[in-house]
C-alpha cells in the first residue's frame, strides 16, 4: 500500500466483504469503525469508489426499495457496490502479503481489522513488525525527552510524557498480541504473566530484558 488511496481502497473492499452497501452506509462503517477514517469524506469515498470499479473490483446498481436486505430496506433508490468475483481475489491476495507500509498507522488499522479472515503467519509478521515501528518511535521519544529536558516548558514535557506513555501502552499491547499468535491462543484469551491490555487501558510496561525483535 503506497499511500493514504491505498489504504482506503483496501477498508473499501474489506467492508463491501460483508455484503452489498450503498456510499453512505459504507461511509458510516468506515467512519465508526476505523479512527484512521473519522473526517472521510464523500468527496474522497466516491473516487476511489469509482476507481475500484475501474479496475473491475468494484459493481455499483440502482437499487430500489425493499430491494436490499437490513439496514438498506425501506429506502429510496440509492447506488449500491458490491465486491465482482475479482475484487474477492484481490482482497484475499492482498490480506495474504505485507510490506513495511503494512505497519504504518493509518495501514496497521486497517489490516488487524481483517486480522479474522487473514492468515496466521501474515497476522505475526504484521504484529512483530508494528512492535519494531513503535519501539523505534519509544527510543526516539526517550533520547529526545533526556536531551531537551531543561529547554522545555512544563507542559512541553507533559505531552512528551503522554505521548511516551502511549507507546509503552502499545507496545504491551503488541507483546500480548504477539504471544497469543504464538502459541495460538488468539486475542482475548489470558496468557500465563502479566495482563496486557489495548492501548486504551493502563498496561505494565513491556520485560525489556529480553531481545527486541
């Protein structure tokens, strides 16, 4: 994924895997679901829409009402997208490799959002990945916090301090995620240790004792 069209190609094609949507439900799953996708807009769905459809990934029809099932019943015409048999193809070849993007924020979000229909060894490598990415960013935090320590206001240092805070909660996250993808116990199930939370929730910080990678 070279960029931010990229990623919402592929957020695209994994929620249109659920099932046939129109823009602006597919606009609201996108926007609740993914905090990457919170301000998109449709100025910026509906060309990659377009785009997809280009490439054959993408079908879009005029649905009228009672037409559609659920939430889509009950309403006016509106058009609908839906994945071709290729746009499966692609997302199945797409949720089966990774590069470096594929640890960036806005990627990561997307990707472990898939991580139910993605395999257990790209899921790893994502994860393990990730955890490089952040723990760089930790070490950059910390030298930069020590060497500008006595040129910063106190609420400078605060934000540091957040912002620090963040990735050592992430990285235990990550640690507890990596752990369960090991040995197969899948997220949510409690390992022998210490408890590892989201990102959301305090969380110990990460046994530096051993290696890195």
């Amino acid at each position: 994924m070279r960029n931010r069209a990229d990623v919402l190609d592929l957020a695209i094609l994994g929620r249109l895997a659920d099932g046939p949507q129109h823009g602006y439900e597919l606009r609201k799953s996108l926007m609740t679901s993914l905090g990457v996708f919170r301000t998109l807009s449709f100025g910026s769905l509906y060309p990659r829409l377009r785009s997809l459809e280009e490439r054959g990934l993408v079908t879009s029809s005029s649905a009228q009402t009672g037409a559609l099932p659920h939430a889509l019943a009950g309403r006016r015409s509106r058009i609908v997208y839906e994945l071709t048999t290729v746009g499966k193809e692609h997302l199945a070849e797409s949720l089966a490799t990774w590069d470096p993007t594929a640890w960036d924020d806005d990627a990561f979000d997307v990707r472990f959002s898939m991580f139910s229909v993605t395999d257990h060894t790209t899921r790893l490598r994502i994860l393990e990945g990730r955890r490089a990415r952040v723990l760089e960013r930790r070490e950059a935090s910390r030298a930069a916090q020590a060497k500008m320590r006595e040129r910063r206001d106190a609420y400078t240092l605060e934000l540091q301090r957040h912002g620090l805070d963040l990735l050592e909660r992430e990285l235990g996250w990550l640690d507890g995620l990596i752990a369960a993808e090991r040995t197969g116990a899948g997220p949510g199930t409690p390992l022998a240790g210490p408890a590892v939370g989201h990102p959301d929730t305090p969380t110990p910080s990460p046994d530096t004792s051993g290696s890195d990678r």
